[in-house]
C-alpha cells in the first residue's frame, strides 16, 4: 500500500502535513499518487481546498482546510499576512553570519530560455525576504551555509532568486544555481555526472521547517524538521546521489502538456515543460 504522506496535524477544519521533497502539489498526468493534492483527495474522500504551494523540490508544512469555511478563513489570514513561514536552507559560500533582509522586486527572467525563470528586475512585483545565517559548514573542502528564511511576500521562486541575488545560490538549485543548461538537460532525463557533481544533491537544499497562524483564539504552529539527505548534507557528511521518487518519466517531460515551457529558440528544437513552477 502506497503511504500517502505524513500528517502532523488533522481535525475537523484543517490537514496539516508534511510534503515530500520532489512531489508536484498539481494534479498531473500520472495516477493518482502523482500530486500531493490527488494523494490529499483519497484520504480525505472529498476535494480539499489548497491554500498555499511549495516548489516541487521543495519539501515540508503545507495546510490544508476540509471545509469551505476553514478554507475562506486561512486564504484571508494569508491575504492578511498573519501567516509566518520559516524555511532553512543550505546555501554554496560563506554567508556572514547574522541577520540581514532583502527588498528587491522580482519579474520574468525575459533574457532566459526557461519560461518559468523569474529575476529580481526593477519593475517586477515587491517582494521582501528575511534571513539568518546561523553557521557554516564545508563539504568536499568547500564552505557553505545554513541559513534560516522568513517570506514577507509570497512569489514564485522567491527564496531561491534572492539569494542567488546575494551571491549565496541554494545549494542543488538546477535554475537559480549558477548554470540553466543543468535546468534544461534535467526536464529530458539527461543529467550528465558532471552536473550530478555539481549538483551534490538531487533536489535543491531548500526546506519549509515551521509555519504558524492564528486560529479560534489561540496560535497554531507546526514543524516538520529536514529530510535525512538535507540534515547528512549539513552535517558534511556524504550523501550518495539517489533517484528522485517522483520524478515524471523523461518521455513525459518532452511531451506539450499545458503549463509553462522552456521559450523556443532558433536550434533548440521541441518545447519542454518547465514542472517545477511552484511558489515559495
């Protein structure tokens, strides 16, 4: 039988859990295990209501409302922004230690190949992130970080523009890390071992550890520490490359689903979708 996902908290209003690193929240093509949402409907029977997203790599807290009215209260204490969203996350280079904020706008990447790929542009919507270097670490004798994040908005890729922005990319990140074509060889099942090198690990290093919202007069929080390979990163240890669990097939990612895709260029043959258009 097929584990659906790890609950961390579930009454009559609400489905608190924890999102695997790699599983789509969309509904997609596959069965019904394919989305996190598709894998919310079976156990609960009925259609959810989805209040927010995490990027496809990106695993940890989501909630979910049962009914129609839990699901208008969350989506007005998001809208509000009484929603407080702390994510950690491993970063390549020496991040000062301490905290630091970053108020820079962000907008479609126009110059990338990839149609899903934003950038911080002068005329993109606001956008503000929190963070706190906390220590640093090395591996393969270079030095990292780990750096715990607050969202005061919510865009797409946030996290992972800024502080790649900063010159500290997520450590993982086939978009933001430094080098697209990585991004562009993975959506066709054709990551090189070079680039599983570079890579390290196989999702991006980007975790949502806490979240927590007022409700019924009191405060709720939840917390779903990091994946075993995250935390054996961190500590410096090796972590082998394994198979991501829910990766689509490569045949499918050449099709022409609808969503986004990588922007057509002269020579660049077929479109491919770009899957990991998630938010936050």
């Amino acid at each position: 039988m097929v584990s659906l996902f790890e609950i961390l908290h579930e009454d009559a209003d609400l489905l608190v859990l924890r999102k695997p690193a790699g599983l789509v929240c969309h509904p997609t093509k596959g069965d019904e295990f394919s989305s996190l949402v598709s894998r919310v409907r079976i156990h609960l029977g009925f259609e959810p209501h989805m209040i927010h997203r995490l990027d496809r790599e990106t695993g940890g807290v989501m909630v979910f409302a049962k009914t129609d009215e839990a699901g208008a209260e969350l989506r007005a204490l998001w809208a509000a922004g009484l929603v407080t969203k702390e994510y950690v996350a491993l970063v390549r280079g020496q991040m000062p230690l301490g905290e630091g904020a970053i108020d820079a706008p962000l907008g479609r990447e126009v110059s990338s190949s990839v149609a899903i790929k934003d950038c911080v542009r002068p005329d993109g919507a606001a956008a503000r992130t929190r963070w706190r270097c906390e220590r640093h670490f090395e591996r393969e004798k270079e030095v990292y970080s780990w750096v715990r994040v607050w969202l005061d908005t919510g865009r797409k890729h946030q996290i992972r523009i800024h502080l790649s922005h900063l010159s500290y990319p997520i450590l993982g990140d086939k978009l933001y890390g430094g080098d697209e074509r990585i991004y562009l060889d993975f959506v066709v099942g054709n990551l090189s071992e070079a680039q599983r090198r570079f890579l390290q690990v196989p999702f991006h290093a980007l975790h949502a550890e806490r979240l927590w919202f007022p409700w019924k007069g009191s405060e709720l929080g939840f917390v779903a520490a990091p994946e075993p390979w995250f935390s054996d990163t961190a500590a410096g240890k090796d972590v082998p490359w394994f198979d991501d669990p829910y990766a689509p097939p490569a045949e499918s990612r050449t099709s022409r689903p609808a969503g986004p895709f990588v922007r057509p260029s002269a020579g660049l043959g077929p479109l491919v979708p770009g899957f990991n258009s998630q938010e936050g």
